[in-house]
C-alpha cells in the first residue's frame, strides 16, 4: 500500500508539472543477435510498401575506434540489415573481416540521390578481404533498400599520407540539396588534411575541398550539421567551423578563424523562431589554451558569446527544454576516456549549460551527461533519453522526472514512424532492438513545424554517421 501511495504521488506530481500523462511503451520488438556490442541506424523508405523502414548497421563488437590509445582488434564482423518498423526483415548481409566494425571507418547513410522515390544505403566495403587496413581497395557502395542488392560502386577517395592511425580512419558519408536537387557527400579526416567530395546523380564527381593540415582555422568535428543557414535554397556542410556550401563547395566562413586552431567534437545550428535566424553552438575539444571552449555564433560565424578558458568540451547538443520551448546548450568537459573491447566509459565529467541565445549559465538540477533530446509527446518541447555512451537508458522529462527506460542505448530518437510524437529505437547487450513511442502523443503546430523544417529532413538521416544522435535538438 505504501508503494502504491508513492507511486500516485510521483505521477500527480509528474502530471502537475508536464500536463500530459506519458505513456511510454515499446511498439516493436525484434532479437536480431546473441549479443550486441555496438549499433548505428538510419530511417529509410523503402518503396510504397515499406514508407517507413530502418536500416541497421551492428556488431556483437564493441565501437573500434582508429585512435591508437583505443583502437583493438575485432573478433566478430559487422552486418546490415533493413528492417520495417513492424519488425520484418527485409534483408541482411555480413560485411565480413574486410570492414572494421566502428562507425569512423563504416559509416551508414540513406539517400535517394536518384529521385526515384527510394532511398539508396550508401556504405563503405573493402575489396582487399584479408586486409582491413588498406584504404586503397575501399569503395563507396549503393544498395537497393528493399533487397541488398549492389547497385554501384565507386573507389573511395584515399585521404592523404603520411598520417596517424587516429587521423587515416575518419571517414564519412552525407548529403544535402542544390535548390531541390540531391547532392551526395563524402569526407576523409577530423585532425589534419582534410577532403570533402560531392557527388551528383551520376556518380560523377562534382567537387572537391581540400583543406591542408596548415590551413588556419578550425579542423573537422565529430558532428557533421547539414543546413541553409542563409536561406538561398543551398543547402551548406558545417565542417567544424567552417560553413562549405554544396553547390560549388565555396567555404562560405570559418568562424573564429584566425583565434581557433583546433578541433570542435560539436557544432549544432540552433534555430531562433522569434526573429527567424539561425545560430550555431560549438563545443571545442582540443588540449591547447585557445579560449572559448563553448561558443555560440550567428549565421554570419560571428561570435555571440563564449565561455571556459580551458578544457576537454567532449561532447553537449542544444535542446528545447523551456516552458515555451525555448532552447539551451550543453557542453560536457571530461578528463579522459577509456574505450576497450570491454565497451567506453568518461571520467571526470562536468557539465555546463546555458541559455542559448545569451549564454547565461543555468542549472538544471539533474544530471544531462549522456542524455539525448527526444519530443516523445509531440508538444514541441523535449524529453531526454539517457542513450549515449553508458547510459542508463532512463527516460526524464525536462524537469528531471524519470517516466520510462529503453533497456539500453539509443540509436535514432527523432520521428520515424507514421506514430505521433517522436520515437526511440533502442538496442540491448543481449541482442534486442525495440521502438519506444508515447502512445498518448499528439504533434501540436510547434512539433509539425520542427518535422517539416528541411533541416529536420536531411539531418534526420545522420544517424549512422559520425556523432550525429542529437544534432536535431536545435530547431
């Protein structure tokens, strides 16, 4: 009785404060290995049968990371699959010993380059089997969504050498608009020469930038936004600092270029909906004294407020958590990391949070280090899952109120369904996939603006490349 009494309690409480009763439940469930180690996935729409489809990139391996202090050897492969949202398989292939199984050297992305109506799975292979570190052989593949099947392959681009371990293996994989039509992106490097390509319908190559490991200004970020921060129906790659945009890949600034040298794990564009402008929130990661190490930027690049002479800002997202969802910034600072076959912990971890737009510095009173911002109730402010590096899977709402855990990590938190409200696709260490929804969700004007924004459209698809689980948060 006594349990049953604090229960009520909490949920008043809970209701007082939210105004909407959640009511979080799993809609599918699918056992897709022994065990889970690590998983990226991606919304797809795999023709008029299958609208709404994921396609899943796993390993039972834990994340194999290209740094030398974190980088071990593989004993299991990495797989793809396509998956409706009910749970059928719709195929699935093992990519063999060739690819390493981490999300810097496989990325995974969907993309209807074509405009056919489907999308194509745009993947990294390698032809050299026996070899996983050779570059030479590694190919940029197309695969029909709905069968697997290998429609085209292109050589990747080789990323300059000499270079470190730590440096040779970044590889990405994106794409944006040229005032309606699809442009295809690929990206080698984060800490010293960098290239970036597009690709257009054809597979021909449409440019390419390069950025000498000497150039001044920022390097690459693990966060890779892509945005029309100035309206001109040009879709543009933020790249670190740096704004590139797709049509002719002009770099159209480098933010604090002349003050910033370093690498910044994450850019977010945050979007202001009283004045219509877009700004952009750096957290900068890099072990020299160059200040600010969060930051936030008009769409010009230029600086609108800064803070923290000093630190390892290893990772933070923009969320909007205010009563009429007005949004804040996170920038979490680490001590170190530790990534073993064993899995990825940080330590020494702080966090600082502010208003976007002022930098105020707030507090919220509950712990944000690994959450992810999620509008699971549709009412255009957000909810958090703690999804990311070793969360627990909890589920708060703004004011720190847990209503829920997904049994493991997030791999997409965005909408994904037909279902109103945005969803969770969550893996567990014994194998297990699932949607997470609010079955008492209902998208108000607020949320159908976010998911109609083209910002939302092309971002959501980032999910299984780089760090991209949260760079939503700011519209």
């Amino acid at each position: 009785m006594t349990r049953f009494l604090i229960f009520v309690i909490t949920l008043s409480l809970n209701l007082a404060l939210t105004g909407q009763e959640y009511n979080i439940k799993p809609v599918m469930e699918l056992k897709i290995a022994d065990k889970l180690g690590q998983l990226r996935a991606v919304p797809v729409q795999a023709g008029e049968n299958h609208p709404h489809a994921i396609a899943i990139m796993y390993s039972e391996e834990y994340e194999v990371d290209p740094w030398e202090g974190m980088f071990f050897f593989p004993k299991h492969t990495l797989k793809v699959m396509v998956i409706t949202v009910e749970g059928e398989v719709l195929w699935k292939k093992d990519l063999g010993e060739g690819v390493v199984p981490g999300i810097w050297f496989s990325p995974l992305f969907a993309f209807d380059l074509n405009q056919n109506g489907y999308d194509d799975l745009w993947i990294i292979n390698n032809r050299d089997h026996e070899h996983p570190l050779n570059y030479r052989h590694y190919v940029l593949e197309r695969l029909n969504v709905e069968t697997g099947e290998l429609l085209d392959e292109i050589p990747w681009p080789h990323p300059e050498v000499p270079q470190t371990l730590s440096a040779l293996y970044r590889h990405f994989i994106m794409g944006g608009y040229v005032r309606g039509e699809p442009v295809l992106l690929t990206a080698q490097g984060t800490y010293g020469p960098m290239r970036i390509q597009a690709w257009n319908s054809d597979l021909t190559r449409r440019w390419e930038h390069y950025i000498p490991a000497d150039a001044p200004g920022a390097l690459g970020s693990h966060v890779t936004p892509v945005v029309d921060l100035n309206g001109d129906g040009v879709d543009a790659l933020f790249w670190g600092e740096r704004l590139i945009e797709l049509d002719t890949g002009q770099q159209l600034f480098c933010a604090d270029e002349d003050t910033w040298q370093g690498h910044s794990d994450i850019i977010q564009p945050v979007y202001d909906y009283d004045n219509n402008k877009w700004y952009f929130f750096t957290c900068r990661e890099s072990h020299d004294r160059q200040a600010p190490r969060v930051a936030l930027y008009d769409s010009r690049g230029d600086r609108v407020w800064g803070d923290l002479d000093r630190g390892h800002i290893d990772t933070g997202w923009a969320a909007r958590l205010g009563d009429n969802g007005e949004p804040y910034v996170l920038g979490v600072k680490v001590g170190q990391k530790i990534r073993t076959a064993e899995g990825e912990t940080r330590t020494e971890v702080t966090e600082f949070t502010y208003k976007a737009f002022c930098g105020e510095p707030v507090e919220f009173g509950f712990d944000l280090y690994t959450t992810i911002p999620v509008d699971l109730n549709g009412n255009g402010i957000h909810e958090l899952v703690k999804g990311y590096f070793e969360g627990t899977g909890d589920i708060i709402d703004r004011h720190g109120n847990i209503i829920g855990n997904i049994g493991g990590l997030s791999a997409m938190a965005c909408k994904f369904t037909s279902m109103e409200g945005e969803q969770i696709l969550s893996y567990s260490r014994d194998g297990w996939i699932r949607i997470w929804a609010d079955l008492n969700a209902r998208d108000n004007q607020r949320a159908i603006n976010r998911y109609n924004n083209p910002f939302y459209r092309i971002n959501r698809i980032q999910t299984g490349n780089g760090y991209n689980l949260f760079n939503l948060g700011g519209i």
